[in-house]
C-alpha cells in the first residue's frame, strides 16, 4: 500500500509540536518520492543531523516503503528568517 502525503503529515503530527509543515509528493501522485519541509521548536538546539535523525527515526514506518525522501528541518527562528 502506498504512503499518501496525509499518512506523513498525520504521523508528523502526532509526535512534533508543528508550527508550518509542508510535504510535497515529487513522485506525480504515486507516493514514492516525498519532501517535507518541517519548522518545530522540538529542533531548537539540535544539529541538522540529529534533526533528521528525528524526523527518520518517527517515520522509519513511511520511509522504509517509500523509493525517496527529503527533508528540510527549521525552528520557528530559522524559518521565519528565510521568509
């Protein structure tokens, strides 16, 4: 069964305290290839790796049948700055 973008949005979510979330199906709707842009206060104080290393460790489920994942990982701070 494919991974939808409402499952990773969902799982997300669930465990990440989200201030903007944005995931994108780069596949053309057949749910193999996503990116996610996430901006949590969970990162704060937390290197890009192990900001990842979150994010795959919830999602280990949804990546594990999925063909590409990207991700982009910002506090409220960092993404407010790129705005």
């Amino acid at each position: 069964m494919p991974v939808s973008a409402a499952d990773l949005e969902k799982a997300i979510r669930d465990t990440l305290p989200v201030t903007h979330l944005q995931v994108v199906d780069e596949s053309s709707g057949c749910g193999d290839n996503y990116s996610v842009l996430i901006v949590s206060e969970a990162f704060e104080g937390k290197t890009t790796l192990a900001r990842h290393r979150m994010v795959n460790d919830l999602l280990r489920v949804q990546i594990s049948q999925i063909h590409a994942f990207t991700q982009k990982t910002l506090t409220p701070k960092q993404y407010d700055a790129q705005k």
